[in-house]
C-alpha cells in the first residue's frame, strides 16, 4: 500500500509539472510573467526589433485577475490553515457557478492539488503572502470588462477566513498549450521561406535556424496573443 502511494504522489507531481509547462500568464502591456523560484514576478519581453517576420495570432484560452493573498496571525500553522480554508471557500463558490478557475501560475488549484506556497512578508514581521489566478474561459467575442468584473466580484464576494486579506490585481490572459500550433506556426514560416526564394530567383539556398525552439507567446490585444519562434535564415549559394 505505501508503495502504491508514493507512486501515486511521483505520478501527480509529474502531472503538476507538465500542466505548469503547458500554460502560460500573460499580463499588463503584453509581458509574459512566470513565478521564480521565490514566487516573486519577472517579465520576459522582446524589443519589438527583435521580433521575428512570421508569427500567429489567437484568441487566448483564459481572461485572468492576478490575486494577492496575506496573513498575518501570529503563528506560521494558523497563516498557512487560514490561506487554505480561504482558497477551499473560493474553490467551492467557484464549482456553483462552473465558471470560474484557480490556478497558481504553476498548476490548477483544486481540493486535490497542493497547497499554495506563501512566501514572508520582509516588511511586515509574522505575516506572509502568495499570488494566484482567478480565470474564466475566453473567447473571442466575449465582453472583456464584464468578464474582468465577474471575476472581480467572485473576489470581493469571498469571506476570507481569519486574518486573510485578497488583494485582486493586474488582469491578463493565458494561453493553454502554445506547442499545439507549432506546424501551423511552422507552416505559415516555410510559405514566407518559399516567397524568399521566389523573389530573389532559385540561385541560392537558405539557412534556417531556430525552428528547434520552444513557442513564445505575447499579449497584442484585449483578447489576443501573439505566437512566435525566434527564429533566422541566411543566405547561401547553391551547391
């Protein structure tokens, strides 16, 4: 029996792992944020120059509000059992309305998943904080600012348990699985290849590197992100 569950615990975390592969955030003036290791924010962002020619566009899969959660009871056990039984009420109004998400920045929030990490507050002795993700399904024609403003509610609404406070923040987007359009990606950069070649006649060839990379993704638009592969080609005569 232990063994069966340690390989469950190894299989989940391999699950969580890839689940924080697979989704990325995205958030004010299109810059693309991941949790560093001490769940602090970072922002990773091309100089427009940098850009390459081919890229696509999409709508995102999620409308998301960044939330700041705090604590500052006295004792380390209360803050950690009052931010989870805070995120267990959220999670519970969440599944009456089928909506709304949580997630992490790294893995889905769910009654199953691990508990959130919180970080210490250095300016406020016996307090700690985290980030998190309130999201809901997007698409295309939906009404942003009513979407943001559910979201926004779903917050306020939560009675926060203790000394739990909710800050809700920036409001962004996330994109599910980017890798799952790299060969519609790779087909609209071989059509510009070829149109290249066409232009300059058939007397050379090209060198084309950078297509082995993994799919970045930038916010352009209220909905839309921006799909891309840094990737270059050179010139070379014909053998």
């Amino acid at each position: 029996m232990r063994k069966e569950v340690m390989l469950a615990i190894v299989a989940f975390f391999f699950c969580v792992q890839a689940q924080a592969q697979q989704e990325q955030f995205l958030m004010a003036s299109g810059a693309n944020f991941k949790i560093s290791e001490d769940y602090r924010y970072r922002t990773e962002q091309p100089a427009p120059e940098e850009l390459p020619p081919v890229s696509l566009r999409k709508t995102a899969d999620f409308l998301v509000v960044r939330v700041r959660v705090e604590n500052d009871s006295r004792d380390a056990d209360q803050r950690r059992a009052e931010v989870d039984e805070t995120l267990r009420e959220m999670l519970r109004a969440a599944d009456q309305g089928g909506r709304i998400q949580l997630h992490t920045g790294e893995y889905p929030i769910t009654e199953n998943s691990p508990v959130l990490a919180l970080s210490a507050d250095e300016e406020r002795p016996d307090s700690a904080y985290a980030h998190f993700f309130v999201k809901v399904p997007l698409k295309g024609e939906d009404d942003v600012r009513a979407l943001t403003q559910e979201m926004l509610t779903f917050v306020s609404k939560t009675k926060p348990v203790g000394r739990t406070q909710l800050r809700p923040g920036d409001v962004g987007l996330s994109m599910v699985d980017p890798e799952q359009y790299r060969y519609e990606l790779l087909q609209k950069i071989a059509e510009d290849v070829a149109k290249v070649k066409e232009i300059f006649g058939g007397d050379f060839g090209l060198n084309i590197d950078g297509l082995d990379k993994r799919i970045k993704v930038r916010r352009v638009g209220a909905t839309e992100v921006e799909l891309y592969l840094m990737y270059g080609f050179t010139m070379r005569p014909k053998e």
